[in-house]
C-alpha cells in the first residue's frame, strides 16, 4: 500500500504539472462587443424527443437572444409521445419537423439532428452556421453573439460550451462537479483549443457548426452511428479545421438529476463506447481510476492505523492535492473546497457505472435511452460504407 500511495501521489503531481492545466477550468468565451463586419445567419436545429418539460424554455431562451443577425429555429420532433412537437410551436420555434422512423446504422439524436440540418439547407440556404443544441438547454442571451464572435475571430470551424448542468440534489452536488472535472482530465481543454494538438472534444448541448465545413467533412452522416456525438463531431471537424471547447455559468441544462439511478444511466450508455468496448482499456480504467481516487484515503487510514507514517503521508498529499486541483471547477459551481475531499467517493461510483456500462453492453442493452438501445455498429467513412475493425 505504501507503494501504490507513492504511485498515486506521482500520477497526481504528473496530472497537475503535463496535463494541459486541465483543471484550472478557465476556458471561457469573452465579450463579443468587437466583433467586425456584418452578422452572419445561423439556424438552431434542436433534437427533441419526448422533451415537453423543457423544449418551449430552450426555444423561448433562443427567441430570446440578442444577436444583431438573423436566427431561425428549427425542433426535429424525434417521434416524442408527450406533446413536445406543439409546445415547440407554441413557443415559436420557426419550423417543426415530424422525424422520420429510425433507420438502421443510425443513432436516434444524430438521425433528428440530420433531418434538421437538411431543413436549415431549404430554410436559410445562406446561413453560414448552424446552432445544435439539446431540447433541455436554456441559453443566456447573449451566447450566441458571444459563439459567433469566437468563431469569426478564430477562424473556427466548432465553438463549444460545456453548459452548467445542474447542481441542487444531494447526488448532483456529489457527482456532477466530478464528472465535468472527469471530463476536463480525459479531454484538456486548452489541448482541444490547441491547432497544433489532435485532442479533439465538445459538448453535445451547445455546439456552434460552421456550415460549409461541415458539408466537406461529409455531414452529420459521416459519424452517424456514434453514440458519443459530440466528440465525434469535434474529432471529425478538427481533423480539417480548429475548434474550441469552453465552459460557461450563464447557459445551463434543465435537466434534473434527482436520483442516484438517473446519473448512473447517463453515464453508463456512453462509457463503454468510450473505451471502444475494449476489455484491455475498461481494465486499465478501473485499475487507474483505483489507483488516482480509492488509494489516496485507503492509505491514509491504514497508514494511521498501522502507524506507517510514510504511507499516511503519501496518501494524504494525494488525497489534499486532488482536493486542490478540484477546487477551480467546484468553485465553477458553487461549491465550498472542503467537498473535494468527497472525490474519492465520486471516483468509486463511476469506475462501478463504467463496469455496469460494460455489463449492459455485453447484455446488448448498450446505449439504452428513451426507449432505444443500440447495438455496437462499425464504424463508417465519409460515404456512409462501412468500414473494417
């Protein structure tokens, strides 16, 4: 245990150090008051199924918006059973589509998201970017200006928010702050930011997409059977252009998480996809996981009892400079530092919701959600064939 407290403390001063500053959480959008030369037209294209607790706040937030351009928006209503079509009308959104059934090879949100993009095609064939964001999103008003500023100074082909998710219940203020520091560790975001390196993510509720880029990229075809969209999307797109991931305070996710259950499932879809349903990297990942979250305080407490004083002190700076590299995004949500000594704990259940998420895989119950589950596909090219591995 002394040995795996040191090797903890190790990975942890490396993650701090040759990380990409990951955890300082400090990729944000500016102000958009310098922006030049006319505002270009954007289209919204909202997926929605079954949303009817939160679409009309996510088109009213859109309508709301104070872009000096024009905006139209468009809801794919993706079959939904509870009305959500209607409350998209009734808000005002510019168009609502009827989705089409489900063919094969497609994920259900990218299928939605391909019939609004072909709309936006009819509706405002000169817009120059298209807004894909999530049926559960409400967006400050000024954050599209604030998008599409960026995107124009940057010369960038993906502007992307990792938008405030909710933090009120007991299980979110455990676990959600964790998974955005999860999520920053897995995929740096000045490294995402960075033209020079490959690291490529977003953040499938807000996601500002230059048109044309996307046109000769192949469309939202060329990764429709991903279920981990938005990476995909990124990974795609930087492969010929830049992109940009950030985080933001000011638009924020509707979406509540009471239950313990509920963020089990979110997780659990998409993390074995993450790893490629690989059996090597779900193993790497538990061991490592194991090794950065539940040795720190195992070696704590049996370094104390034990009176092995340097394994304490192992354990114990790793547990503190966790705590501390956590700090930037608990104070992201309001959170006081002491409950970053709670990591440990976050850390556990996920590395059990990515062993669930390999359980459900193999039960071919892989990428359940909203009535639908999904099969592991191959992989496709830019033409929609399939490809081999």
């Amino acid at each position: 245990m002394t040995f795996l407290a040191i090797a903890a403390l190790i990975v942890w001063i490396g993650l701090a150090f040759f990380r990409g500053g990951f955890w300082r959480a400090d990729q944000r959008l500016s102000r958009a008051d310098d922006h030049g030369g006319p505002w270009p037209r954007v289209v919204a294209v909202i997926p929605a199924r079954n949303e009817i607790a939160s679409i009309a706040r996510t088109v009213a937030s859109l309508k709301a918006q104070d872009y000096p351009g024009d905006l139209k928006i468009i809801v794919v209503d993706d079959n939904s059973v509870d009305g959500t079509g209607a409350a998209a009308q009734a808000a005002g959104a510019d168009l609502v589509l009827a989705g089409r059934p489900l063919p094969e090879a497609w994920s259900g949100k990218l299928w939605a998201v391909s019939q609004g993009v072909a709309a936006a095609g009819e509706l405002a064939p000169d817009a120059a970017f298209l807004l894909l964001t999530d049926a559960d999103i409400a967006h400050d008003s000024g954050n599209l200006k604030r998008l599409v500023a960026k995107a124009d100074a940057g010369k960038l082909d993906l502007v992307s928010l990792m938008v405030r998710l909710n933090c009120e219940t007991a299980w979110e203020r455990l676990l959600i702050p964790a998974f955005v520091f999860f999520f920053q560790k897995l995929f740096p975001f000045p490294w995402v930011n960075d033209p020079a390196r490959e690291t490529a993510a977003a953040a499938g509720g807000c996601m500002l997409v230059r048109r044309d880029a996307l046109q000769s990229a192949g469309g939202i075809e060329a990764i429709r059977s991903h279920l981990i969209d938005d990476c995909a999307l990124a990974r795609l797109l930087k492969a010929r252009g830049a992109v940009w991931l950030g985080l933001t305070e000011t638009t924020v996710s509707l979406r509540r998480y009471d239950r313990l259950g509920e963020i089990w499932m979110m997780v659990a879809r998409t993390a074995y996809e993450q790893l490629d349903h690989s059996r090597l990297n779900l193993a790497c990942t538990v061991l490592g996981m194991a090794l950065l979250y539940v040795v720190p305080p195992l070696a704590v407490a049996g370094g104390l009892a034990a009176e092995n004083w340097l394994q304490a002190l192992a354990g114990a700076v790793a547990w503190g400079l966790m705590a501390a590299l956590f700090r930037p995004t608990l104070r992201l949500y309001g959170r006081p530092a002491l409950e970053g000594l709670l990591l440990p704990l976050a850390g556990l259940l996920y590395g059990l919701m990515t062993v669930d998420s390999a359980r459900r895989h193999s039960a071919g119950r892989g990428g359940a959600w909203k009535g639908r589950a999904y099969a592991r596909t191959k992989p496709v090219d830019r033409t929609g064939h399939p490809m081999d591995g």
